[in-house]
C-alpha cells in the first residue's frame, strides 16, 4: 500500500503543480480554462498514465503477457481533443479560443509525462509553456505594436442609436481602429459584436470606459 501510495503521490503532486503553474497564467489572462480546468487535465493525464503502467506490469516479469502502457496514454491524446475543442468559438467569421485548445494541448502532453514518471521534465516543460505565453505577449505588445486584434460582446439598451455613438466615441479616445460592428436587436436589448485592432493597453481602457456607459448593461471580451 504505501508503496503505491508513493508511486502515485509524487505523480499527482507534480501534475498539480504543472497544472496550476500554467492555469495561473491563463487565470490571469481571464481565459475559459483557467486553474482548475489545467490542474484536472494535467492530474487526470498522469493518473491514466500512471495507471496504465501499473497495470502494464501487474501480469509479472513475462514480457508476453505484459501490456501495453502506451494504449492508454494514446486515448489520451484522443480525448483531450474534444476539449480542445469546445474552447474554440466560431463567431460571424471570427475564430477565438485557438491559444486556449493549444494550451490544453500541451497540458494533457505534460500530464503523461509526468505520469510516466518524468515529472523533471514535466516541471520544466511547465515552465517554458507559461515564457511562450509571457514573452509572445511581450512580443506582440512591443514588437507588433497596434496590429492586435480584439473583440467583445456588447449588452446595451439602446433604442435611439446613443449607445452606438458613445462606442464608436470610447474607439476613437483610446486609438483603436474599428474593424467590424455586428448588431442583433431582441427583447429590447441590442446585442453588439465589435471588433476592433489597436494596443493591448488601449483594449483595456476602452473596455474600462465602456463599463462606465449609461445604458451599457454587460461587457464581454470574446
């Protein structure tokens, strides 16, 4: 017992620790998965690894009747496919949430590495996952400049078109360039899609100056 306890223990503990480290990132970035999602995908990687080998040598030393670890880990890949996928959103001809599915991607990869007993290798896989994530944002801040291209979904009671104009006024204030302006009147609400490109500081003060409009009721960045 204490002997699978081990076995498992320092497993799981690192996938926690590999999960959580690049959760935090995304949890700070406001992305669909965030801390949780990364820790269960990374714990739940490694638990089937882990299992997998376990049950590879539990027949004993005959190599005949020995299975096959890698079975397991292989639907692994599978799987973690599907939630992938359910983080990519195809909205009016924008496609958001590639980043997120690649993440989840790598996640589940470091899961099994650290299932299969590599967690030194898991640990700094981890780490160069959350430097990409850090530094590519560095990069397009300060190397690509204005060419960033954002989107949010605006909530608004807006029957005189006022609403409109003070949007179209907040892009202008915070130097951002209109790309595109979807609007879908129902229940006496207008849903607005705009999207825009522009600085990532300037992203986040208009969304700040958004909340600040009267008749605005939700912001929220696709």
């Amino acid at each position: 017992m204490l002997e699978l306890l081990q076995f498992f223990g320092v497993r799981l503990f690192f996938a926690v620790i590999c999960g959580g480290i690049i959760g935090l990132e995304r949890e700070l970035k406001n992305k669909s998965a965030g801390i949780k999602t990364n820790i269960l995908i990374c714990f739940g990687s490694a638990l089937y690894t882990s299992i997998s080998m376990l049950l590879a040598t539990s027949l004993g030393d005959d190599a005949a009747k020995a299975g096959d670890p890698s079975r397991i880990a292989a639907q692994i890949v599978t799987g973690i496919g599907f939630i992938g996928g359910g983080t990519i959103i195809q909205t009016r001809g924008t496609i958001l949430g590639l980043t997120t599915a690649a993440t989840i991607w790598v996640v589940a990869a470091i899961g099994i590495c650290i299932g299969a007993g590599y967690w030194d290798v898991g640990l700094a896989c981890s780490i160069a996952v959350v430097l990409v994530l850090v530094l590519t944002n560095l990069f397009e801040d300060r190397i690509l400049g204005r060419s960033l291209s954002f989107a949010c979904e605006i909530t608004a009671e807006d029957p005189e078109g006022a609403v409109r104009l003070q949007i179209n006024k907040a892009l202008a204030n915070n130097n951002l360039n209109l790309d595109d302006f979807d609007i879908d009147e129902s229940r006496g609400q207008s849903q607005l899609v705009c999207r825009y490109s522009g600085h990532r500081d300037d992203h986040k003060k208009f969304v700040l100056e958004l909340w600040g409009t009267p008749g605005i009721k939700e912001v929220r960045q696709l």
